[in-house]
C-alpha cells in the first residue's frame, strides 16, 4: 500500500551524502503523518501543501517537495483505513529496510 508513495516520496527528496539514512526516513516518516493528519482534519486536497507548510514543521525544506506525491497517494484511500494505520511510522519503517534499493534507483535515474 505505501510502498509506492516511499517510491515516491524518496524520488522527490534530494539526499546528500552527509545525511544519514535514519534521519532521511525519520523525516519521510514526519512529512507523510503530516499529510495523513490533514486528511483527518479533513483538510481539502488542493490544500494540503500549503497547510502544512503554514504550520511550520521541523523537517528541512527539500522534504516537502514529497508532499504532492503523498497528498495523492493518502487521499486515494479510505479515511477508515487511516484512522487505524500509522503511516508515518510505516513509511519510516519501509524506508529504512529499502534504502539500499531506492538509493540505486536514485542514482540509476540520475545517470540517465
């Protein structure tokens, strides 16, 4: 269910060298319970980014740019479904056990 979204998400997120996977993903993890949180809100799709841009939040900027993407991808599914999933947290998970991949991806599409 989320996997695409990680694709996603970490496709649109630049990461540079110095930063460490686990402060990668845990900031993927905060951007997309950020977008779970503002369907629960019941925030207006075409509203989301600047929703949560306006509150401020901790992660740095370049990890924003995954907000479309995941906007799209948490609005496709079913407010019941999300009121008993942590997608944060299963972002984060699934993006440190495929970080190997997504990093090979990564560089793949940069080569081309």
């Amino acid at each position: 269910m989320i996997r695409l979204a990680l694709v996603a998400a970490l496709l649109a997120t630049p990461v540079y060298a110095a930063e460490k996977k686990e402060k990668s993903c845990k900031y993927q993890g905060q951007v997309m319970a950020a977008v779970q949180q503002a369907r629960l809100d019941r925030v207006k799709q075409a509203e989301v980014s600047q929703t949560i841009l306006d509150s401020d939040p901790s992660w740095p900027d370049q990890y924003s740019k995954a907000i479309p993407q995941l906007t799209a991808h948490v609005y496709s599914l079913r407010k019941r479904d999300l009121r008993n999933t942590d997608l944060g947290a299963l972002m984060e998970q699934q993006c440190l056990e495929n970080w190997d991949q997504i990093q090979k991806m990564k560089k793949q599409l940069q080569s081309n």
